[in-house]
C-alpha cells in the first residue's frame, strides 16, 4: 500500500458515482445518468467517421470553429465562449480560475453531486444551501449565505436531481443583493428542456450582470455525452482565465467536429427534445395519479423523494429491467427515456405507490 498522503481534504469528499449502483442484471433500458435515449443523428456520425483520420494530430486547442459557432448560436461573442471536456471539467476551471485556497462557494443541496468535489479540487470550501422540499433551489437563502470569504455562488437550474428551474424574478432579486465581486455560476445543463414560462434566461442575466457565468452541455439535449463537450459563456476577461485554467486541448478533435455537426442540426435535436418533454408529462402525470409526490421538473429527469427507500426501489426496478439513479437516504432519479421504458417503470412505481 502507498504511504503517500492524499489531500487531508479528500478524506470526507463523497466520491462522484456514475450511473447504477445497483447490480445490472438483465436491465434493458438506463434511466440512470440524464442521457438522451436516442441514437447520434447520421449526419453526426458521418462527422465523428470524418474527423478520425486526424487523430495523429492534436487538436485545434481553443476549438475555434465550434466556440465561434456555439457564440454565434446564441449570439454572444466568441471571446466569451470557453469550450472544454463536458462542462463538468469547465465548472472545475471557473472554479480554478477565480477561488484563492479557502474561499467559500455557495451551493445548493441536493444538487449536482460533482460540486463538492469541483470545489475541493479547487481548495475552496463549500457552503450547502438545503434545497425546499418541494425541490426548488432557495435563491434568498443562498444569497443570504454570502460572506466576505465568498467567491462564487452556483445556481443549477433547472436543478440536478430535484428538477424544478429558477424563475426570472427569484434570479433577479439574487443578482441584485450579491456583491460583483461575487461569481454566480449558472448551470444550464438542462436549459433546452425548459418549458416553465417564469424560468429564468441565463443568457439575458449574463448581457445584464458582468459577474454571471454560464454554463452548458452538449451531454444532454445534443446527446453527445460519450464525447465529452461543454462550455462556459463569461465576459472576455474572465473567459480568459478560464481558458488559462483549461486543459490543453480538452476537446478532442472528433468531439469538436461532431458538437458543430449537431449544431448544424439544431432543428431535428430540438425536436427530440420536444418528444422527451412530452415523455417526460406523461411520466410525472401518471406518477402522480399514482398518488406520488413529484416535483415539477423542467429537465430530463423527475425524482421522487424515497428517503430510506430510495436504494429498494432502485433495485426493484433494475429487476423490471430499468436502471434508475439511487442517492442512498434522500430519493431516486429518474431519467426520461424511451416510453417503453416508462411504462416499465410506472409498474415498478405503481406496485411501490404510497396509495
Ligand atoms: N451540470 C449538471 C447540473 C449536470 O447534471 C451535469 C451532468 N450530469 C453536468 C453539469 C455535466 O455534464 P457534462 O460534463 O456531461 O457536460
């Protein structure tokens, strides 16, 4: 065994928990990791096959075609668009870029299980904010949790598991009370499933706010996550560090090529989506006729609040053949999937239902 120390910090950190904990088995359909059940687009594919006959070269590091593509996509500049390896990788070089060894980062909990660990590897210090019980983030609670140490606050919205998004007015009323000093990072990994005609528009709070990041994915709504490209959208200045806090060349050059195909075919993914938003009514409609508690999701995924039952019914339902997503102790996740996955999981549901 090495006797090397790990950082004392590591010693309590949660590790991050892909996927099913619970056994596979037979599983026939993964609810489990927010993908998007359908298959790459031809045209994407056709790009993927294109760019392998590169892969001796390295690729083009600041990915220009694609950030001038994403930025033009949503009509900001270029310099404000720092791609990386899934925006996971980006938020640890938002985090990096800005947070001096023992800073505090404002988060909310539950939320998406990476930030702890983004903001250790930053040698920063986390500061939970309890999420409602009717899973909607407490925007007054973490701006009320700001201190002078504070260098970042997260807002995930719509919120990874609990799945409500934050509204215009809840978002506003933050940005006012926080200093600008203070980085608020906005996390859209699931912006194009929204839906909520009060959400919040991260793009118009960072043409209003020079201390807004955002962040997103092309893991989710593009259904690249095997490729692993995300990016960040900040003013030039802080871009710049983030760039600096990058890995060289994070994005390969088939990720590159195969986020701009789908770019390029914004229309049909779109279309998708609005299939899994349909997908995804029906699942927190029958759920709740079931007579479960569910919280309004604006995402791809619903969870239901199971306390110490979550882990059973996760394994009752990867025995009907659905993986599904246990956080031990608190709820489950569910993705939306392929109907036929559905319905397999509303009879898991019904046979668990509180009724
Ligand atoms: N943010 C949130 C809220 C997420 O749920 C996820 C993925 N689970 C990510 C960021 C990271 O996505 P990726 O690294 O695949 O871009």
């Amino acid at each position: 065994m090495s006797r090397v120390p790990l950082r004392r910090a590591f010693a309590d950190l949660p590790p991050y928990v892909p996927g099913a904990r619970v056994p596979v088995g037979a599983a026939a359909y993964k609810l489990s990791s927010n993908e998007n059940p359908y298959p790459p687009l031809p045209s994407v594919v056709a790009a993927v096959a294109d760019a392998a006959v590169d892969i001796n070269r390295y690729p083009d590091m600041y990915a220009t075609e694609l950030t001038e593509a994403i930025a033009a996509s949503i009509l900001v500049a270029p310099e404000s668009v720092v791609t990386g390896c899934g925006s996971v990788a980006v938020l640890g070089h938002v985090l990096q870029a800005v947070c001096e060894s023992g800073d505090e980062v404002v988060m909310p909990w539950r939320s998406f299980e990476a930030y702890p660990i983004a903001i250790t590897l930053a040698g920063a210090v986390g500061v939970p904010v309890p999420v409602g019980a009717d899973g909607r983030l407490d925007l007054p609670a973490l701006a009320a949790a700001v201190t002078p140490r504070t260098r970042v606050i997260l807002v995930c919205t719509p919120n990874n598991p609990t799945g409500p998004a934050v509204h215009a007015d809840e978002l506003a009323e933050l940005l006012a009370a926080v200093p600008k000093d203070v980085l608020v990072v906005i996390d859209e990994a699931y912006v194009e499933f929204v839906r909520d005609p009060l959400a919040a528009d991260g793009l118009a709070a960072f043409a209003e706010h020079s201390n807004v990041v955002l962040l997103r994915t092309f893991s989710k709504a593009y259904g690249l996550a095997g490729l692993r490209v995300g990016y960040a959208v900040a003013r030039p200045r802080l871009a710049a560090g983030i760039r600096m806090a990058s890995t060289p060349f994070g994005v390969s050059h088939v990720a590159q090529l195969a986020a701009l195909a789908s770019l390029r075919a914004v229309r049909e993914l779109m279309t998708r989506v609005d299939k899994i938003v349909v997908e995804r009514a029906r699942l927190l409609d029958v759920l709740r006729s079931q007579g479960w508690t569910v919280p309004d999701s604006q995402a791809n995924f619903v969870w239901l609040a199971l306390g110490d039952q979550s882990s059973a019914f996760a394994e009752r339902s990867a025995r009907a053949g659905v993986l599904v997503r246990p956080f031990a102790g608190d709820g489950v996740r569910i993705s939306v999937g392929e109907p036929e996955a559905t319905d397999l999981l509303l009879e898991v549901a019904a046979d668990s239902s509180p009724r």
